[in-house]
C-alpha cells in the first residue's frame, strides 16, 4: 500500500476521538495518536511484506534458535523490511534486510500457556529476534523435528494506521494536565474504551502504542525483564520505560495456523539505543494473556 495514499485516508481513531470528546479537544487527541504498520493476511492482489510461520531462511553458519531448558524456538514471523510501507514512525526500522521472530511458543510444554514474560523471571533465551541483512547468504533450513507443530507460511500485508494509548485518560493527564476533566471523563469512559479497542489498539502491528490486556506491559517488562524485579522505585521505572520502543505487537488471527495456545498475545521492544545499532538480539519479549 503505498503511504503517501494512506495518510490521506481519515482514520477511524480520529473518528473515535470526534465522535466522543468536545471539538476543543479534537487537536489534542489526535496529537496523542502514533502511526503504526499494522499488520493482516494478505488477500488475492494485495501486497506481501512477509509470513507468519512458515519456512525459515537462515546463514548456514547459524545454528538454528534454541533455549536450553525448553528446545528449539519456533519461526513465529518474517518481515521483509524493503516491502513494508514507509511513514515518520517512532521506530526506525532497517530499509532493508529480513526481520525473523522466534519464541518458545508452549507446544513442546505440558501446558498449552506459552512459557514467555517476566513476572516469574523467565530466562531472556525464551526468544530471539533476528535481522539479516540484504544480501545476506541463507537457505531453507528444515525445522527441528522436535516442533510437531509447524504452520505453513501464512502471507501478511501492511497498512499505515493511527494506534491510541492503552489508557487514553492516563496519556492524556502525562501531556496535559488534569484541567479538562470533562475530557479525562469522556477517555476514561467505557463507552469511548470499547470503540478504541475494536477500531485498531487490539492489532497486530510495529511500531506506535502498545495495547496491553493487563497490566502496562511495558512497565511489566521493565520491573521484570530489565529491573528483574528489583524495586528501584517509580521515577527509574518511568525513566526505563522511556527508553524503550513496540518493535511488534502480535494479537492471535483468528484463522491463524500458528501454535497459539490459550492466549500468545506477545510484545517485543527494543531501545531506541539498540535500534539505531541494528541490535535486535538484545529485544525483549513480553507476553499477555486474555
């Protein structure tokens, strides 16, 4: 989809915030939302920016990702970074080159709940992200035959969108202040909640603003991930977090093949740090479940 079209579309968050909150407040709201690629199955004629599952493509000198106490890490996407569409995201991808995703996806576990987040202290190696970069020499490599469980490659296109905070009310507050209570009623309303989350923040997509199901998950990935639950108090947290950058927000598809379990809703980020370096072996996981 080429951007430069998308920005022309009205978005439907847009629509959310003027249907809900007083027009002196229209400006402000869409100041709040981010842009976001989000991410569906491709259709017939539309472009592919890459797979979910599928086989993986990798240098034959890298062994294929592995957690020791678990088993082999199954392929969960492949982006294709010169096919996504491009738009002033906070989140500098590479022009180029593949983006591989692999987590320990709970299929070779007792449970069927994915072994992955940090409120327990689970270890970093639960996942991996790989980047190879364009030119990079790989070929088909077999899964491990370990993984019972391997989706065929379900195709996936993109689109430009606008993605709303997970507490409008609460990222209104942090920008503005609390004078407009009027306003921080209406955000904080189930009514205007509801459409938020049908109309887009529940997605699968890079980069813009999380949506978290529980608790922030991000702050979750701070205290537990990076902080391994040492209390260090909320002004490091805040500070922590602000470093940090959604690579991609994954939300089950409903006709996906991919090993799921009960509830893979997963979240990886990376420092703005590590992004501009082109480190997205140092991305952190974070999982959710319904």
């Amino acid at each position: 989809m080429d951007a430069m079209n998308s920005e022309t579309k009205r978005d439907r968050l847009i629509e959310i915030g003027e249907a809900h909150l007083p027009k002196s407040a229209h400006e402000r709201w869409r100041q709040l939302l981010e842009p976001a690629v989000y991410l569906e199955h491709a259709a017939d004629g539309d472009s592919t920016v890459g797979y979910l599952g599928g086989e993986a493509f990798l240098p034959e000198e890298m062994a294929w990702p592995e957690w020791e106490e678990y088993g082999p890490l199954t392929l969960w996407a492949t982006i294709d970074c010169a096919a996504l569409p491009r738009l002033d995201l906070d989140l500098d991808l590479p022009e180029s080159g593949k983006l591989l995703f692999f987590l320990a996806d709970g299929q070779l576990w007792e449970s069927s709940a994915t072994p992955i987040g940090y409120t327990d202290g689970v270890d970093h190696n639960s996942h991996r992200v790989v980047y190879l970069p364009e030119g990079t020499p790989v070929s088909p490599r077999p899964h491990p035959a370990r993984l019972h469980c391997v989706a065929e490659a379900e195709p996936l296109t993109a689109r430009i969108a606008l993605s709303g905070p997970w507490m409008p009310a609460h990222a209104w507050f942090e920008r503005y202040g609390d004078s407009d209570t009027d306003v921080l009623a209406v955000l904080e309303g189930d009514d205007f909640n509801i459409d938020l989350e049908l109309w887009g923040n529940a997605g699968t997509h890079l980069g813009g603003h999380h949506f978290s199901l529980q608790n922030d998950t991000l702050e979750e990935l701070v205290q537990y991930g990076v902080f391994e639950g040492e209390d260090r108090g909320e002004a490091a947290v805040t500070a922590e977090m602000a470093r940090w950058r959604l690579l991609l927000q994954f939300f089950p598809f409903a006709d996906t093949k991919l090993w799921c379990g009960d509830y893979t809703h997963a979240y990886w980020f990376i420092t703005a740090e590590d992004l501009t370096a082109r480190r997205f072996d140092r991305s952190i996981l974070q999982e959710q479940c319904t």
